[in-house]
C-alpha cells in the first residue's frame, strides 16, 4: 500500500477487539507546544478471540515509556499502530498498562484529537481522534470508564473540564492548579473531551423527577455570556422532556456546553461535556433571526439526547452510525414539534423536516453520492 492511501475498511470484516480495556485513569500536564499524557489503563483479554499481540492506535505522538504491571517491556510500530508482542501469551484477568506521550496541541491543525485555539485546549475524538491523544483501542466497541486528572496554568486557563463528574480541585506550585474529573458510565473514546480555557459560564439548576438536583452549565467566552439564555432555556427543555417523553433522565450530577468559535463540527454529543459551535449557542436579539433560535433550540436537544441514545448505548462500529443519528435525528424532531405547542405547529415543523429531507437527501441519493444507509465499506468515516 502507497504511503497516504488509506485502506478500505468492510463491514464483513468486523472481529471483536483482542482486548479489552475495563478503565483508565489519564493524566495531563497542559502546555501548548509540549502536553505529557499519562495514560494509566486495566485490561484484560479477550478470552473469546484467539490470542495474538496488543495493538494501540496512535497518530503523530512521540512515546517516552511503556509499562506492563509496572515493569518496562518491548514494543514495536506497525502501521500506524503500537504493538506489544508478550501480551499474546498473557493469561485470563485483569493488568495493568501505562503509557507515556506528549503531543503538540499547537500544531494540530486538523482539529482533531487534542487542539488550541484562541487561547484554550479543546478536543474533538470522533470518529477517530483520540488515537492522536494518546496510545488506544480507539473504536466505539471498546468501552472503558475514565478518570481524568488536567493539570496547566491557572492565569492562562482557569476552566478545566472534562467528562463527568468533578471529583477534586485545588492549586498546584508554580501557578498551575489542577481539576480530577469521574465518569461512571463507560464510553467508547469517541466520547471523551475535555477543555482548559478562559471561560465564564451560565448556570442554572434543575430537579428531575427522581428529586436530584442537576447543575447546568453554558461555558462560552467572556463578553458572549448575554448571548447564552435561549441556549441554556433550550438545555432545560431537553432534560425535562427527555425524562417526560421517554423516561430517560440526566444521569450525571452536571451537564455542560462549551461554545467554541472555530470547532470544526456543529457540535458533539461528548458525554456531560459537549463542545459546540458558537453558532448553535449564541443568539442576540437585536441580531438572530428565527432560524437561528429554531435551530440552537434543535441542536442542544440533539446533543443532549444523544447522553442515551449514542452514548449509553453506542456503536459496535462506524457501519452503525446511522442507528446512533437516525433516533437521535427522531427524537430531537418529536422535542421541536413538541416545544412548537399546537398541532397546527406540529405539522408545520414535520412539513419543513420532510422539505428538507426531499431538497438534501433525496438530491444526493440521486447522484453520484449515493449510498446506503449503512454501507458495505468506506475509506473515512467522520
């Protein structure tokens, strides 16, 4: 295979991972030029595939240690991925796995994985970003539970997020400070984010049904926060209905929106953190139009529906997208039609779905980017 050819993958040829990893605790010391990913993970092996070698994905790290049980062992590079030969042989149960790399968020002008911008650290890891953070089993089969320590300037970036729940934070020597952030729920790596900024946020509480108090959180740059009351009017409506309609309520103790200017997707459903465009979260009124409060309103609601129908419970593989997007899509259509309030309005809003479906997808299934909804290959999936 030519060098930058990247190699067809085909759903017929789906196995199960060689291993699986059960948690892992990360580690980062944040600097833009030079981050240091500690990445500390317990997995075991699959007992159901035949035996064979490790193997991580990983893109554009520089490696500086690799531990088994805390003792160093050999590893070599292959295609694009870290291989450890002596765990081919390593019996049923549980280990321990540490690797260390540092990676250049500056640098990173794909905007995926771990990158800067205006300032802040930000991430976006699906479909396959997180291999350029650190060393993985960077697939949406493949589930572990994270605990995230984020360690970097408090002056420079004194907002520190991540997935969950926050566990512990304090001051650290040399003006750093640091934030260790729990999620209970096992998710694939597509799912993880964090962000280290200068941010000041919209907050607000909610009770759900259960009693339990919630904190909601619009994170966005300082001077935008006026801009950030429909957004967050919009987050509450989801939350509500979602436990109202389908019986599914907020599962974390906090859920938060992060506002950034040049993300490079509309937004992403990372679980209790997602990360937006300012698009779909700032609204002025003397300047946004109807459309673009029908469209925050809709966006939020898809991504937070998403904290169940894509996130706790996923994807065995990129061929199954449309499964995690098409209810999703349902359900975030039900929530306008429902917010819309009248039948009369309903219909108008099922009306325009329909209207939009017919211009975009019926025009693409007629030409030559047609395909199917869950297709037999693809070269890239994002």
């Amino acid at each position: 295979m030519r060098e930058g050819i990247a190699p067809l993958i085909r759903r017929e040829d789906y196995t199960a991972p060689a291993f699986w990893i059960r948690s892992v605790d990360l580690t980062f010391d944040l600097d833009p030029a030079k981050t240091l990913v500690i990445s500390r993970m317990q997995l075991e092996r699959n007992v159901d595939v035949p035996a064979q070698p490790l193997k991580l994905h990983g893109a554009e790290l520089n490696l500086t240690r690799v531990l088994v049980n805390g003792e160093s062992v050999s590893f070599r590079h292959e295609d694009g991925m870290l291989v450890i030969d002596s765990l081919q042989g390593v019996p049923p149960g549980p280990f321990m796995l540490e690797i260390r790399n540092t990676c250049a968020p500056e640098k990173n002008t794909q905007l995926s994985g771990l990158y800067t911008s205006g300032g802040g650290f930000f991430t976006q890891c699906e479909a396959e970003g997180f291999r350029r953070i650190t060393y993985f089993l960077d697939r949406p089969d493949v589930m572990a539970v994270y605990t995230v320590t984020l360690r970097a300037s408090k002056v420079a970036y004194p907002v520190l997020l991540s997935n969950g729940n926050l566990v512990e934070q304090g001051d650290l020597d040399n003006g750093r400070h640091f934030a260790k952030w729990h999620d209970p729920f096992p998710k694939p790596s597509y799912l993880f984010a964090l962000v280290a900024a200068d941010l000041v946020a919209r907050e607000q509480w909610v009770r759900t049904r259960s009693g339990k108090d919630h904190r909601l959180q619009v994170y966005v740059r300082r001077g935008d926060l006026d801009k950030t009351e429909h957004a967050m009017n919009s987050l509450i409506a989801s939350v509500v209905w979602d436990e109202a309609r389908f019986k599914l309520p907020l599962d974390l103790e906090r859920f938060m929106i992060v506002a950034v200017g040049d993300f490079n997707m509309g937004a992403m459903e990372n679980k209790g953190l997602n990360i937006f465009n300012t698009k779909f979260v700032l609204a002025n009124p003397a300047t946004a139009t109807d459309a673009d409060y029908i469209a925050i309103e809709s966006v939020v609601g898809h991504e937070y529906f998403h904290n169940w129908t894509g996130n706790r419970i996923t994807c065995r593989d990129w061929f199954q997208l449309s499964l995690k997007e098409g209810l999703t899509v349902f359900r975030d259509q039900e929530f306008s039609m429902d917010m819309a309030g009248s039948a009369s309005a309903r219909a108008v809003k099922r009306i325009d779905d329909v209207r939009v479906l017919r211009q975009a997808q019926f025009s693409e299934d007629a030409g030559p980017m047609a395909h199917p909804v869950r297709p037999d290959s693809y070269v890239q999936i994002n």
